[in-house]
C-alpha cells in the first residue's frame, strides 16, 4: 500500500480511507487536532490549561502536542490507587513531564477521600470499579482544575460515539446537550475541551506509537466488566462492516443533539462539601460516607 501524497509506503489510513506514510499521517493528524481546536474555539495562547492525564494515550498525545504548540500546559493525574496499572501510568506520565519540562500535578484518592479505590474495592464486593471511579475523579477533577481556565480531556472519537450510544440507550438526554468538543463552564465548573474529539482511537494509537512516546499502553484491570465496553464492540463492529461509521454517527448526532427535548435538572450545591450537585449531598459526598467513612 502507498501513500496516496507522495507513494512512500503506507502506514496508516485517514478517516476518508486513504493511506498515508508516516511524514503524512503524523501531519494529517496534527492537522486535524488543530482544525478541531480552532473550529470550536476551544483554547487561547494566553489560558492556564490543565490537561487531565492518565499516562494514556490519548492524553499523553494532547498533552505533548499543546506544549509543543506553545499553550501554557499543566498535566493533572488523578490517583485512583489501582494496583499494576495506576502506578504504572503515573511513571510514565512523570518521565513525559520531565523530559518536556511540563508542570504535573498529582492528587490521589487516598489523599482526599481517604481510601484508595482499591481499598474500597476490597471492602465491598458488591459495588461496580466504575461506578465510584467515574464519580471520585470528576470531583477531584472539577476541583484540582479550579484555578484554571480551561480542561482539557483527551477523550477521542471512540469515547465520544459510545458515551452518546450509552446515553441515548440509558435515556439520559439531560447529559446529551452537554456533549460536543466544548462544554461551557457553568454552575461553577471549569470549561472542558477535547481537542481529540475527531480522531479515531485507532489514530490515536497510530500517533502515539510513530511518535515514539514511552508508554505501555497498559489498560485498567477494571475495564473489562464495565458497560462501555459492550458499546465498544458493538461500534467496532459496525465500523468494519461499514467505514467511517463511528465519525457519521458523531456528526450526526452533534448536528442534533440541540433539537432533542431535554429536562434541564437545577443545580443546588452539597450541603457537605459545597460542590455543584443536583441533590441535597452531592454523589461524592454520599460514596464517602457509605463506602469510606463507613
Ligand atoms: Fe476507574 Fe473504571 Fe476507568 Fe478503571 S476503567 S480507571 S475503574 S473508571
């Protein structure tokens, strides 16, 4: 297979189907993070930028492609205390930050919350990894991202189509309007971008590995039983069935995403910690007391 710009051997295809050579798709790739950037307005040269950080990826590449475009970066891991992954990542992700001279900041659940979620998982057997873990780290996000103007994520194309298949399926069309590239900072949250949002996982992958980033690609112990995996594979297997899907289905579903009808639940703020939340004690607050403090 050839490079349809210049004939080199391929590595990779576009989005359109059509190979490219690594000089190429490392510039194809590029170039479309940029086009996503400025097309939403997503960030300014002038922004104190948080990027949330796994040592995945999707957010080592993020992050690494804004410092070397001159955004003021500071990586942010959340800690969630995940034996033989978490550990691993966090290595990873402190060797990146200190050969590219990027600020990183760690905050952990055991610092905050006061057990590590592995700790918790210990404990009680009866409790789904995610359901908490997806809880935990939105609040240590929305909190450790406070003094920022802008979070950037590093969900990619992949992410996005399933949280809005998973969505759609659940009938939680109050979360759809706040999908798309930019969610606006309201009620006290800080603005999230995702600078990734049109690439493929799969583009991801091919961008990180070109580039040489030293990471293991190591994934959750506990993804495997979760939920989105199922959306995973049932969208990888429409995508081979029928190229590009995943992409016509995320545009699609941003072009009507705003005509949907939704209920626009109030926020109130926890009675415990002060947190935005849409009941008297925000979700946090009630994990805490039942799975930590108990
Ligand atoms: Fe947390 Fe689940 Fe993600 Fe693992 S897969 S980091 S448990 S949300």
């Amino acid at each position: 297979m050839r490079c349809h710009k210049c004939k080199n051997t391929a590595v990779a295809k576009s989005t359109e189907q059509k190979p490219l050579c690594e000089r190429h798709f490392l510039s194809y790739f590029e170039g479309k993070v940029k086009k996503t950037i400025s097309q939403f307005k997503l960030l300014k040269k002038n922004e104190r930028i948080a990027v949330a950080c796994s040592g995945g990826k999707d957010s080592v590449t993020v992050l690494v492609l804004l410092h070397q475009w001159g955004y003021k970066v500071t990586a942010l891991l959340i800690d969630e205390g995940i034996k033989n992954y978490r550990d691993r990542t966090k290595e990873e992700l402190e060797r990146i930050c200190k050969t590219n001279a990027i600020p990183l900041r760690v905050v952990s659940y055991k610092e905050k919350f006061g057990s590590s979620l592995d700790g918790i998982l210990a404990k009680r057997k009866d409790i789904r990894a995610c359901t908490v873990c997806g809880v935990f780290r939105r609040t240590l996000l929305h909190r450790s991202s406070k003094h920022f103007d802008v979070l950037v994520t590093g969900h990619n194309l992949d992410d996005e189509a399933q949280a809005a298949l998973m969505n759609l399926f659940k009938g939680q069309t109050s979360l759809l309007e706040r999908m798309g590239p930019r969610s606006s900072g309201e009620h006290g949250f800080t603005s999230r971008v995702k600078p990734l949002y049109f690439c493929t996982e799969k583009e991801v992958r091919t961008y990180s590995f070109l580039r040489r980033f030293p990471l293991s690609y190591v994934e959750c112990p506990n993804a495997s039983g979760a939920l989105r995996m199922e959306f995973s594979h049932a969208l990888n297997q429409l995508e081979s069935l029928q190229p590009g899907s995943k992409l016509h289905f995320l545009r699609n579903f941003l072009k009507n995403t705003k005509k949907l009808h939704t209920i626009t639940t109030a926020v109130r703020h926890c009675a415990i910690c002060g947190d935005p939340s849409s009941g008297a004690t925000c979700k946090s607050c009630q994990f805490q007391q039942q799975l930590v403090n108990a």
